[in-house]
C-alpha cells in the first residue's frame, strides 16, 4: 500500500563467496527494515527465510516517504536512504534534524566485523554527538533511487519533490556531509 512493500536489495560485494543478500522493506506495521538474508543451501535461486538478521529497524510515522534504495558502495560500504517520515511538508521537522535516522543517506559497515553493522570512522559526523553517526548526507524529503557513477565514484541521487520540484542531486567522490536543504528549501526555492 501507498509507498510500502519490497523498495531494494543489494548483493553483498562478496556475494559469490558468502550468498549475502540485504533487503530493503516496510513489513506488515509500515515499518522499515533493513535484513539480511543468505541464499538456500537447497535452492540457490532462494533465500532462507531462517537466515534472517535485521540490520536496521526504523519506526514509521507515515505510509509514505520511507525511502528504501540501498546499494554497495564502491568503498564496500553499504548505504541507505531513508526519507523524512512521510505527511505532507515534513509535519514532524526530521529532515533538518541531525538526530534522527529520517531523510538521510546512511553509510554503514556489514562487512561482519561488527554485528549487526559497524559505522565507518571516517563517516563525516562521527564524534559529533548532534548526528546519528550512520549519517553520510542529509535534508532528504525522498531519496528513493541513488547510483554511484562507475567511472568516477559520484553518487547521483534521485529525491521526491513537494510541490513543482523534482531533484537530481550530486555528491562528489571524495565528499560527503552534504545538506540537501529539505524542509528550508525545495529545489533551489524556500519551502518552510
């Protein structure tokens, strides 16, 4: 319903070793979750349900705007857009919230070092204790589909408009930290 059900799945960079897949998805309450799965030692064209391991939960206050696009990294890293949390305008102020897991790009590690994930040290507000560490941008209304550029590493993002704007947004390689503007600005216009 609305904005909900199965939104991404990404193959873990070692996949041809260790069968990881990572499944973006809201479940029955209109929550999200981010769970990994590895593929049925009885029928590689399945995932084992028994293998599930929930990496990340977020608590949804909307149907709508609940991101879900999740991709590797060139890094290795796994990253993770989530939206503002749905209803009209960002009626619960999270995407100018650095506190919050709502209307950010996330970059975490999965790589099993840590369980569930690990946040990478060199994200860009590790040790800022206003930021969810995870956060690798920011001032998202609905970053749902986001592609790294396979000859220059640049992230192009893809984020839902309010009104008349649509954004295609850029991060540079080698930056990150970015501040999108959403709900101060929409596009290149003041919204609130």
């Amino acid at each position: 319903g609305s904005e909900q059900g199965l939104l991404g799945m990404a193959l873990d960079p070692g996949f041809a070793e260790n069968g990881r897949v990572f499944v973006s998805f809201t479940d029955s309450d209109g929550d999200s979750q981010i769970v990994r799965y590895i593929i049925s030692a009885d029928d590689p064209s399945l995932l084992d349900p028994g293998s599930a391991v929930t990496i990340l939960s977020l608590n949804q206050p909307y149907q709508n705007h609940n991101g879900g696009n999740i991709v590797f990294g060139p890094d290795g890293y796994l990253y993770i857009g989530f939206g503002d949390g749905g209803g009209q305008g960002d009626p619960d102020g999270n995407a100018q919230n650095p506190g919050v897991l709502f209307a950010k790009i996330l970059r975490i590690d999965v790589s099993g070092d840590q369980e569930p994930y690990g946040i990478p040290a060199d994200n860009p507000f590790v040790g800022d204790a206003s930021f969810v560490p995870e956060t690798f941008a920011w001032g998202f209304r609905n970053p749902w589909r986001f592609s790294f550029d396979r000859e220059t590493g640049d992230l192009w993002i893809g984020d839902v408009g309010q009104n008349t704007i649509e954004e295609i947004d850029l991060i540079p390689t080698g930056t990150s930290g970015q501040n999108f503007g959403w709900s101060a600005m929409e596009g290149n216009d003041c919204f609130n």
